[in-house]
C-alpha cells in the first residue's frame, strides 16, 4: 500500500461534501501578488520581508466524504486554523475554490453566507463560546432560535440533544455551574441541535484535562457512530488524530505533506517531517493485518485461521500467537497473504 499524497485518488463526486482545490490564504499588503506566483516559494522569512506577506496556505487540495471524520494536523503555524477558517469563510481565501456539494462557497454573497453558517455549518470551539446568562438548555437552542424556529420545537430538540451529549437534567443550569467537560458536551449540543451538513471543530480539548480529553474524544467517536456527520477536527495532538480520524490532513508551512488514514500515516509516512511524528506511535495499535502479512512460500501451511486484513495487529496477536500454523488474511474469499509468529513478533518488538 502506498500512502496517498496531495488530494489523494479522484473521488465519486456524489460521496464528496467539501471539495478544496488550489486554495490559497496570503495576509498582508496585496495577497494576489503573492499567492499562486514564484514569490510563494520563497522561505516565510524571506517572503515577510520581502513583500510584508505571510503564505499561511499554499495551494492545498483535498477531498472531505460525506459523514467521515477528516482531521488537520499539524505543529502551531503550519496554517490548521487559517485553512479551516477559509472553508466557512470565516476567513476570506485569496485564491482557490471551496465546493460545498459541488458549488463554490466563495461565491456565496452576504445573505447566502449567513444561510450556511445558520444551516450547513456548526463549529465546536476550544473556549466554548457559550452565553454566561443563559441557561444549557437555552444555548443549545440558541442555534435554532437565530434559524427562526418556533419555541416548542427548540425546546424539544434542545432536550434530545441535551440527552444525546449524557447531561440530561442539567437543562437548567448556568454554564459557569459545570465542569470544562460538561460545558464542552453543550457545545457538542449545540452544534448537532441545527443538524449540520458539516460540523468543524477547531482544537476543541485542548484545554481540558487529558481524562477529560480523553472522555470527549470518546463522546465523538460515539457521536460520530450515531449521527453519522461529515466532521473536520483540527487538533496538534497526534494520538488524537489518530483515534478520531478516518483520514488525517498533515500541514506544514502552509502546505500539505500527507493525507492518509492512520495506519497509511504510521505505516508509510511521506516524509522525515511525517516519520517523525509518528515515531513513538505503537504500530500494533494502529497498523492492520494487511502492512505486516507475507506472500505464501513453498511449505507453508495453508489451513490456518482466517482473519481480514483490515483486522489491527494488536488485535490478532493472540489468534497468530496461539495457531501452529500461519493465520491466514483473507478478503472476499481470496487469500491476500499469510501472518506468522515472526511477523507478529517483529512488530510488537518494534
Ligand atoms: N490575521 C493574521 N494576520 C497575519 N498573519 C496571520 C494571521 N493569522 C494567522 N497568521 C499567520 O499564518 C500562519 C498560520 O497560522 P495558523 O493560526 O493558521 O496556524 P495553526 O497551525 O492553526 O497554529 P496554532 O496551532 O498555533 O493555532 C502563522 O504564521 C500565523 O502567524
């Protein structure tokens, strides 16, 4: 398996939400000047001094599917932000496109803007960013109520959402009365209560604390498992990539060096920049069947255990540690390649 770079393989247009191509965010003193031209080569030192300007993404491509949780990762100014920014136009891009099913949000005016960010869009922030006087149940609805819905029917969804997030019976209470945790599981709310086509989430557990972070990573696998939305999560934090993400979007100064799963992210990282990230990372816990198994030889065994090859190597060990004889991978009834005790034990061995 090869990893994919750049925008990765064409996509079947219908299973695409968010179509990024040749975007561009310059700040600075005439931006247009910059973007797209040899002056984008330039180192960001020279380029800022220079032209004044700052090439906070370069060029980038990629593919959101629908209902996949597609994570952005990288270290503080390699552009995460910015670029996420420019796909609700929070940011204004200098160049490129952002398809939205298939039509350019770049080209959306004033009123159409607001109608997406009401309707198409929900972002979950690190600060919360709920009201103070208002009530939990009142700010998950908040959303609702800025569409125009009736009261009795905010209300309803407010409180299956309330339920969804597990703090049913704390509707009435203030936010400043609950735990970092607890306020982040109403942003959470929030967000899903106007039933988004994308929800965006820009670093937002990044000030809890790590059992609590870990507990909402959780809650969005769980979510993700039930509702089933495109989510776009940016986060530095590589082990949380690697959990939530279905694929993961690595930048570095402005540009992306990697899209991949995660176990085409650990198992073949695109660069020093990549490998380095992962180094620590265990394999066994990421990578699958398929990156480890070898093709039959002569005399091998060929009645093994079966197992697929999207199976993740630490949970096969004890099934290829126990056979006496190679397990075999094997997908719609073809045998892909066989995994041994030595395979096995090369990699938990590091
Ligand atoms: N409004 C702005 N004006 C000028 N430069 C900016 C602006 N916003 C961001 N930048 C620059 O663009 C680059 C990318 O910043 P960005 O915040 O997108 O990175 P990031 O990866 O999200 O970092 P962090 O994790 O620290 O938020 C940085 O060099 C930053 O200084």
């Amino acid at each position: 398996m090869t990893a994919t770079s750049q925008a990765g393989p064409p996509q079947p247009a219908e299973t695409v939400t968010l179509d990024v191509r040749g975007l561009w965010k310059v700040f600075g003193p005439h931006p247009e000047r910059v973007a797209g031209t040899p002056l984008a080569e330039l180192s960001r030192a020279e380029l800022k001094e220079r032209t004044g300007c700052v090439a906070a993404v370069r060029d980038v491509s990629f593919a959101v599917r629908r209902g996949e949780v597609f994570v952005v990762m990288g270290l503080s100014g390699s552009g995460k932000s910015t670029l996420v920014r420019c796909l609700t136009r929070l940011v204004e891009p200098t160049a490129g496109e952002v398809r939205l099913d298939g039509r350019d949000i770049r080209e959306a005016g004033d009123k159409q803007l607001r109608e997406l960010r009401r309707h198409r869009f929900a972002m979950v922030f690190q600060h919360f960013g709920l009201l103070p006087h208002r009530r939990v149940l009142d700010n998950i609805a908040y959303g609702l109520e800025i569409q125009g819905q009736g009261r009795p029917d905010r209300y309803r969804r407010a409180t299956e959402m309330l339920d969804l997030v597990g703090l049913a019976g704390y509707g009435e209470s203030y936010p400043d009365q609950l735990s970092g945790g607890m306020q982040q599981r109403v942003g959470l709310a929030r967000a899903l209560a106007v039933d988004p086509e994308v929800m965006f989430f820009d670093e937002p557990f990044s000030a809890l604390d790590p059992l609590i972070r870990r507990d909402m990573q959780n809650e969005v696998v769980r979510l993700h498992h039930e509702v089933g939305k495109t989510m776009i999560f940016i986060t530095h934090d590589l082990s949380e990539a690697l959990k939530l993400g279905d694929r993961i979007l690595i930048m570095r100064d402005g540009e992306i060096v990697q899209i991949g799963t995660p176990d085409e992210v650990v198992g073949a990282p695109a660069d020093d920049y990549v490998r380095e990230f992962v180094r620590d990372v265990p394999r066994a816990d990421v990578l699958t069947l398929r990156w480890i198994m070898r093709p039959p030889g002569d005399g091998d065994a060929l009645d093994g255990p079966e197992l697929g090859p999207s199976v993740v190597i630490k949970d096969a060990v004890r099934t290829v540690l126990r056979a006496d004889r190679p397990v075999r991978v094997v997908a719609d009834g073809e045998l892909l390649g066989l995994v041994g005790s030595a395979e096995m034990l090369e990699v938990i061995a590091g």
